[in-house]
C-alpha cells in the first residue's frame, strides 16, 4: 500500500511538472497574430525551437461567406491583392442601389484624376440645372428692312455653342434668308459670341491635346464658322456688299429670321457613348449660361456644379471641376461623389430617363462595344469610360445576378497601360454580375 502510494504521488508530481515545463515553453516561444485584409488569420503559438504548437481552436477548413454580400466582398478582396495595385492606386465604390447601402469601398474619398469620366459630373449637372428637354440654339437675325431684294442693315447668327452645328444647317439658315426676300446684304455680317468667354481652351489642358479650339459658333463641333458661313451664303447666291465677318453682340430691335436646335437627347449620345470632348465642353458652357451672365465660362459652371455637389451633402472644397470633357490635368473628384452623383441621377426620372440610354454598354456600343463581350457582363453594364496617359476610369450601372441594382466608380491611376486598368474593371464588373 505505502509503496502504492508512493508510485501515484511520483506519477502525479510528474504530471504536474510535465504541465509546468510545457507552460514555460509556451512563455518563452512566440505568439504571431495577423489582419490581413479585413481577415483574422488565427495566432500560431511556437516553442523555443521554432516549432509551431497546434491549438484544437484551429479549424482547418475555410470559413464560407453567409451571404451575396460577404461573397461580393471576399471576391472584391480577392481582385484587389493583384500586383497591379502594388505599383499603382485604386479608387473603387460599389453602391447597392436596391438596398440603399454600401457593398463595396477602398479608398473611395482619394482625390484622383477622373479622365472621361469627368463627363458624368458634365452630363448630370446639365440634366440637373437645364433638364432633359432642352434645346442648343443657334438663332439668324436680321435688322433693318428689306426692298428689291436688299437687305438695308445687318445679318447676325447668335451662337449658341451648338457642337451639332452643321454645313446643311447653314445652308437651311441661308435658304430662309432668300426667303425672306433677300438677295443682297448692304450692311454687315456679325457673329455674336456672347455666350461664353474668349477663351479658345479649357483650363489646363496640354498643348499636344488635338480637340481644337473652343467658340460659342463651331460648326462640326470645329471653329470654322466664319468659312462655312460664307460658303452658304454663296451657294445661296445672297452677296454680300462688305467682306468679312464682325464679332458683335446682337443688337435688342434685331428680329429673328431662322432658329437651329438640336436636343439634349441629340448630344449626350454621342458625348457619352463616343466621349466626344467638345461636345462635352459645349454643355458645360451650356451650365455656364444658365448662370445668366454673359461671357460666361469655367468659374460660372464650376459654381454651379459646387451648388449641386453640397445638395448631394459633399463638400465642394474637396474637388476640383477645370472643365467639362476630362482633358484637364487639374480635374480632381473621389469614387464617392462619382457615385453619389449616379445614386442622384437613378433616384430622379426626369434625369435617368436621358443619362441612362446615352451610356455605353457592354459588348454593344460605344466605348464600351470591345469589353466584356463574353461574359455576364454583356449587355448588363451601362457605364462611362475614361482614359488620360496613366490614367482608366469607369463608372455607371449594372445589376447583379439576384437582381439588385448597383452603380459603381473604379478609378485607376498610375499604371503603365490603360489596358492594365481596363482589365482589371472588366474582371471587377464581371464579379459582380455573376
């Protein structure tokens, strides 16, 4: 018995050391713990050889997302640790307009270069300030009276900065003048570029850019209104007694002789579709002029646009709009106001009905009729391209295999191909409409 006894208090006291050494090793090892993108890896403990001592709370098995969510978000996660982003920036909102939430942000408040997609800040501004049912005017006017043929006074054309502004629509504009009974001008040709300011480019564009110069009177969205003016009148067979043309504000008792108008309709097509950049510039200066003040330009439609900036609850100060095409260098906008800007536009009819149809579409047209032609994203994804040296950008709507609707902003920067940024948005939409 004593013997008994002895045994089972050694065997106990060795129990009680053997736990005691472990727990000594365990001090002296290390506890490694790591955040790896949003994901917990669980601690490893190590003895002092190095080796790693495995806890029974480790399950082996990788943890499934619970929801369409959470799947979205691992998928997203995953695109984002490509070596691409380790050279490069990234902006990316994704935006759950069904459910009126977030579902996807990385560095969405990062100022960055929007290229092209600048004409969505252009586009929805106007539909916002203009509406969807307005007209570019270009007015002929006339003043003074008209006997045997004579015009005894002036002929004006009003520009309107009209980019669709066309040789057949200065040939209809020199047809009413003979209608009107008009052969021969005595007076003057004037052309009255009040609308915008003098100057011919945007600010901070490059001197290799080859858009052309900008005027409130283009014709084939080119600064040629004074050739192809003449030329109509010409063929028209009205002469004229005094050469050349004059820049002057249209006088208040001039009267209107024909009006050319093309819709908003007419020149968001291919402004979006096409990312046609004077066609864009036209329309801010268009915002511009509905400030009311003559010889408006870039300070007018930049107020303006900052007005609807802070109705969105953002701060104007945190941005800066140079132009209305996305040819500037000193365009600076977020992922986030991109994207409030599209959650604004799809929450008013009145502005999604004429934005919405205007954007490209996945493997169909526009900019966009090369990308994601096999896949989901077909025909799904409605969204605005953008693209400057360094620079890809793409930003709109597409809805998602359970059918919520999402809008979206990736904004990439500082990569050494476009095709680089362009890939990886495709493979983001792709994702997501999966």
């Amino acid at each position: 018995m004593v013997i008994y006894m002895m045994v089972s208090g050694i065997i106990r006291d060795k129990g009680i050391l053997l736990a005691a050494f472990l727990l000594l090793l365990s001090s002296c090892g290390s506890r490694r713990a790591a955040n790896y993108n949003g994901h917990h890896i669980p601690v490893q403990v190590t003895d002092v050889g190095g080796r790693v001592i495995p806890s029974p709370r480790v399950s082996s098995r990788k943890a499934v997302p619970a929801t369409w969510k959470d799947n979205v978000q691992v998928r997203l996660d995953a695109l984002c640790r490509q070596p691409l982003l380790e050279t490069s920036q990234l902006g990316l909102y994704v935006y759950d307009l069904t459910d009126n939430m977030p579902l996807y942000t990385r560095n969405i408040t990062q100022r960055m270069r929007p290229a092209s997609n600048q004409k969505l800040v252009t586009g929805i501004s106007a539909l916002h300030f203009l509406g969807g049912d307005y007209t570019f005017r270009t007015d002929l006017r006339i003043r003074g009276s008209v006997a045997g043929g004579t015009l005894r006074g002036d002929v004006y054309v009003v520009g309107g900065m009209d980019p669709m502004l066309s040789p057949a629509d200065l040939t209809a504009m020199a047809a009413a003048l003979r209608k009107a009974g008009i052969s021969r001008i005595s007076g003057n040709l004037y052309a009255d570029l009040s609308m915008k300011d003098d100057l011919p480019y945007g600010w901070g564009w490059c001197w290799d850019d080859k858009d052309g110069s900008l005027s409130a009177l283009m014709v084939d969205a080119k600064d040629k209104f004074n050739t192809e003016w003449s030329r109509a009148l010409t063929r028209a067979g009205i002469r004229c007694g005094r050469s050349g043309i004059k820049v002057q504000t249209a006088p208040a008792d001039t009267r209107s002789v024909c009006c050319i108008t093309h819709t908003m309709d007419e020149v968001l097509q291919p402004l979006l579709k096409n990312s046609q950049n004077i066609y864009a510039e036209c329309l801010f200066y268009q915002i511009a002029a509905f400030s009311g003040q003559k010889n408006a330009g870039r300070k007018q439609a930049a107020g303006l646009i900052n007005e609807l900036i802070a109705r969105l609850g953002l701060k104007p100060e945190c941005y800066q709009i140079a132009d209305g095409s996305g040819l500037s260098l000193y365009n600076y906008v977020t992922p986030e106001l991109l994207v409030s800007l599209l959650n604004y536009a799809y929450s008013n009819p009145s502005i999604f009905q004429h934005l919405y149809p205007a954007l490209p579409i996945a493997g169909v047209d526009g900019t966009l009729s090369k990308r994601m032609a096999d896949s989901p994203a077909y025909n799904n994804v409605h969204a605005k391209t953008g693209t400057l040296y360094g620079i890809s950008t793409l930003a709109g709507y597409l809805t998602a295999r359970n059918g919520h609707v999402l809008s979206f902003c990736i904004m990439n920067q500082g990569i050494s191909a476009g095709r680089e940024g362009r890939d990886f948005q495709d493979e983001v939409c792709i994702q997501l409409c999966e």
